[in-house]
C-alpha cells in the first residue's frame, strides 16, 4: 500500500479518510470497516498490512483496522440546491488549518474541493461531483471531512482519529452527489461525527461515523 503524496491531509501527510479508505480496502473484507489511526500516514511510503496493522518500513505502527459493526445511523440528505448555498458558507474558504487538504482545501484546484457549510440545523453539506477516477478510497475520503466541519472553528483544529465506513455504491464519474454531516456530541478533545453521500438520484452511495480529536 502506498498513499501517494497528491491525496495528503496535513502537510506531510496523508488525509485520514483517503488514507483509512486505502487501508480498509486492502483488508478486503465485506461490509463495514473501522480504521484507527495511531500516527499522520505517511505519503509515499510502501506499508503493509499483516493482522489488522498497518505498520512502515520501520516496523512503527500507523494505523488499525478490522470489522465494524453495521454503520446504520445515515444523515438525512438535503437537495443539491441547498448543498450549493451551504457550501457557499464555509468557514474554510475564510480561514483554514490546511487549505492544501485534498479533500477540503480551498487552495487545492485538483482535488475533491467539498466545501461543507453549515445548515440552519447544525448539520454540513456540501456538493460533490465525483472525479473521472472514483474507488472506495475516494468515498472514504468524501465522508471525511464534512464530519469534521461540523465542530471544527477557526482556532480550534480537529484531526481524524477513527473512521468506520460502509461504501454501497460508487457514483459514476461526473456525478453531482452531496455529501452531509453531523455532530453528536462531544466529550473533552473528541466529537463524535456522522456523515452520509448521496447520488444524484438520492441513494445512499456510503455512511461513515467518525471520532475527531481535537490537536
């Protein structure tokens, strides 16, 4: 396994829902997945992945993965509509950790650019129109971040520490899907997260609960 250094995170390292995404599907087990990780992934690195860890070179632990009870609490969807004025208010495009995210970045031209805003509810949504390469990684990585932006604020930086994910379906390149998230609660440094893709047509293409620790 290999993340290469274009799908990075944090400067320096891979983002979380690409990289778990990466993990979960070379464990190659069915249904839901759950990716723990133990340090920043690191790009461009060869690791393996040999009983449930993902170690490097080094033998040094990055990350967790195994069997995930059913992820059955979905976020309820919104119409692509109102996907696009959410994302026209996110507080990333003002003031961002890691604005070269691939996932959220506003500085990345090339990457996913979901730009999740706050709804009146507290949930996020953002539009996602799915590359011209799309795996399992890919909606791993759409379920990440929208997550995150519903308890992240400027001056108060969140990263991903655990993810259990179910992918359903891919969506066909070109598609115009919206992604939503929501906050559970939280407690000390961690907030407990939701996140739901929609296809255009309203199906459940992936459902995600997610762990974020405030760094």
């Amino acid at each position: 396994m290999r993340i290469e250094s274009r799908y990075n995170g944090p400067p320096g390292s891979g983002n979380g829902g690409w990289s778990a995404g990466v993990f979960a599907a070379a464990a190659g087990g069915p249904g839901a997945v759950e990716v723990t990780l133990r340090r920043p992934p690191p790009m461009d690195t060869e690791l393996s992945l040999t009983d449930g860890e993902v170690r490097d070179p080094a033998g040094d632990l990055v990350a967790e993965v195994r069997p995930a009870s059913v992820v059955d609490v979905v976020v309820p969807p919104v119409d692509l509509e109102t996907a696009v004025a959410a994302a026209a208010r996110y507080p990333g495009l003002v003031e961002h950790s890691f604005p070269g995210c691939y996932v959220c970045g506003p500085q990345r031209t090339d990457g996913l650019r979901i730009f999740p805003g706050r709804l009146p509810d507290g949930r996020t949504a953002a539009p996602f129109r799915a590359p011209e390469q799309v795996s399992a990684a890919t909606i791993w990585a759409a379920l990440d971040c929208p997550g995150g932006w519903t308890v992240l604020a400027p001056g108060r930086p969140y990263l991903l520490g655990r993810i259990a994910a179910v992918v359903t379906a891919l969506p066909r390149p070109g598609d115009d899907c919206v992604v939503t998230g929501a906050l559970l609660g939280v407690d000390g440094r961690k907030a407990l997260v939701h996140t739901s893709l929609y296809a255009p047509d309203g199906a459940l293409l992936g459902a995600a609960r997610a762990t974020w620790i405030a760094s």
